[in-house]
C-alpha cells in the first residue's frame, strides 16, 4: 500500500493541498480551483485522502472513490492540531497531523440516500421555525386589537379566519389582508412538511434499519430516518456506551487522581439527533402515566421509578441514553425490539 497522504482543505472554490510521503512531513503543496481540484483528484495513483469533515465534505469523498482510503475528520479533531495562525495551508497541515493520533477516528463517507435524508430533514426543521415565527408574529399582533388565540398550533388558522370574518371582531380593515395572507403562508408551510414526512416515509421503506428502529418505544420515522441518515452503520462503535457517547447523551467526566467528577451530558455530537431522542424519551413517560395505557414493560418501569426519584427531565435524558443503546442493539442483532415484561 502507497503511503502517500493527501489532505485536502475544503472550500467553495479553493482547494489546498498537502501530500506527505513520511509522517510529519509536507512534500507538495498545491492551490487548485474547482474543477482543477476534481482532475487531481482522477490523476493521482491510489493514496489516502484526508477531508476534513465539512460543508461538501462528503460529496469529495464520493468522488475520491477510486483513491481509497478515503477519510473525512472531524473538524473539532484538526484545530488543536493547527498551530499559530488559522488559514489553509496550516488547515492541511493540520490534517495531517491529526491523523496520525490514533483516537481521532475518521468519518464514515455519506452514501446520497443518507445525504438526501438528512437535507429532508433540515427542511423541515426550517419549515417548522418558519412556521413558528409566523405563528407567534400573528398571535402577537391579534393580542394588540384583544385577540388573544388559545395555546396550540393548530388552533391559530382557524381563529384567525373566524375572526376575520366577523366584521365586529375589533380588527382593522388596513390590517385584514396581510393577516390573510399570513394564514395562507401558514397552511403552505403545514403543507410542505406534510409532503416532506410522505417522502421521508417512502425512503423509509427502501431501508430495512428504519423499521427495526421504529419497533424501539420512543423513535418513530423522525427519529429512526435520522439515525440511519447521520450516522449510517451503528455497528462501527465498538458497544452501545461508545453510541450513546457519540451523540452526547453520557456524562461529561472531570477527574483527577483518586477524584472522580461526572457532571451533565455532554451534548457532544448531532444536537438534532440528540432533541429528538430526548422528545421521545418523553413521549414514552407521558404516555406511560396515563390511565389508558397498559402495564409497563422493564423499560418504561425503571424510567417512571427514576422519574419519582430524580424529576421528570433527568428521567428523559437518562431514557435517551437507554433508546440510544437498544437502538445499537437492534441494528447489531438485526431484528426488531422485544419488550422484556415489567
């Protein structure tokens, strides 16, 4: 195997270049365009490919197929890494010395149906801001004129075309064609997102993971299709401790000598991934408070025994820490979930 290292910094049009042939050793370094870049890249004989794992990070590695290795770093890996001043030449250099620590593991290339997923997904978290902001900006200006609309997304078209209609409603005229249209913006939004979960729900169906993930108390389509589109293969993580690590859901350690501190979560890794399994942590102990619901499984009764004795939000980080690691299990074992009787 060549052990000629190339590591790249990735930009919108410029593109730096290290090649190393002996660690800690800069032999070549180039400044290409684009498209220039894109022919290095089909001249060079087999090498390892250093990116570092940012904006179009993934779309480069794709293209750097034929070049294997291929690895995409984290770029919270390479900055300890960049001495002195940050710009690009010291950005590749940078990469070149991080690889060289064992503990910084590269990044997994994105497949397109991964990519593709998680753009979905972005959308519909704009959408849903979008909507949110349009929301509170009519409910704030009705509440000036006495208007004041109940609690609930869903209750503000409606109110606001009851009141719309009624002439007496308190409501100036000047004021009752941009309260239409800003209604009419909301039903477009509620509308888009629809369309978006029907497309993320027939992805879903092209891949067998997601159905093993939504048998798991808690993680739906929202959240399995989010798995499977940021993190790919579960596998890689040596136990479900390292995944749940990974997304930020262990405690953050502190230690020195004989004192061990473990604190709050350390929120390291995907933040989106992280909200929504900590939103379906607290669906399953809602859920399994009310007087419908049957008797809880092993799961749900250790989290409503840890929600008595430690309050309701740890009791949902902790359940999302457990979510995590049965998630790792199924997609380690293969099959479905089964709920272990309480």
């Amino acid at each position: 195997m060549d052990s000629t290292t190339i590591a790249v910094d990735v930009a919108k049009a410029v593109f730096e270049v290290a090649v190393s042939a002996h660690p800690g050793q800069v032999r070549e370094r180039h400044r290409f365009s684009r498209e220039r870049f894109r022919r290095y890249l089909r001249e060079q004989p087999p090498a390892t490919v250093l990116i570092e794992a940012c904006g179009s990070a993934h779309y480069w590695g794709r293209q750097a197929h034929a070049r294997p290795p291929r690895r995409p770093v984290a770029p919270h890996a390479v900055r300890p890494y960049v001495l002195r001043n940050k710009t690009d030449r010291s950005d590749a250099k940078g990469l070149l010395e991080a690889v060289r620590n064992d503990e910084v593991r590269p990044v997994p290339v994105k497949s397109e149906t991964q990519q593709a997923v998680a753009a979905l997904h972005r959308l519909r978290s704009t959408g849903l801001a979008t909507r949110t902001a349009r929301i509170n900006t009519v409910r704030g200006l009705l509440r000036e004129f006495g208007v004041v609309i109940p609690i609930g997304a869903r209750h503000v078209v409606p109110s606001v075309g009851a009141v719309l209609e009624d002439a007496d409603s308190g409501v100036p005229s000047v004021l009752r064609p941009a309260l239409a249209e800003a209604t009419q913006e909301i039903r477009e939004i509620e509308a888009r997102l629809r369309a978006i979960e029907h497309q993320l729900d027939a992805v879903a169906e092209q891949m067998p993971l997601v159905s093993g993930l939504r048998s798991i108390p808690g993680i739906g389509l929202l959240t399995a299709t989010a798995l499977v589109a940021t993190v790919g293969d579960m596998t890689r993580f040596p136990s479900a401790r390292h995944f749940a690590s990974y997304l930020g859901l262990t405690p953050r350690e502190h230690s020195t000598g004989q004192q061990g501190r473990l604190g709050a979560i350390s929120k390291r890794g995907d933040r989106y991934v992280r909200m929504l399994l900590i939103h379906g942590a607290r669906a399953v102990l809602c859920h399994a408070k009310t007087k419908t619901a049957p008797a809880p499984d092993r799961l749900r009764a250790w989290a409503l025994q840890l929600e008595r004795t430690r309050g309701h939000n740890k009791a949902a980080v902790a359940l999302a820490n457990k979510l995590a690691r049965i998630a790792w299990a199924v997609s380690k074992a293969g099959r479905p979930y089964t709920p272990a009787p309480g």
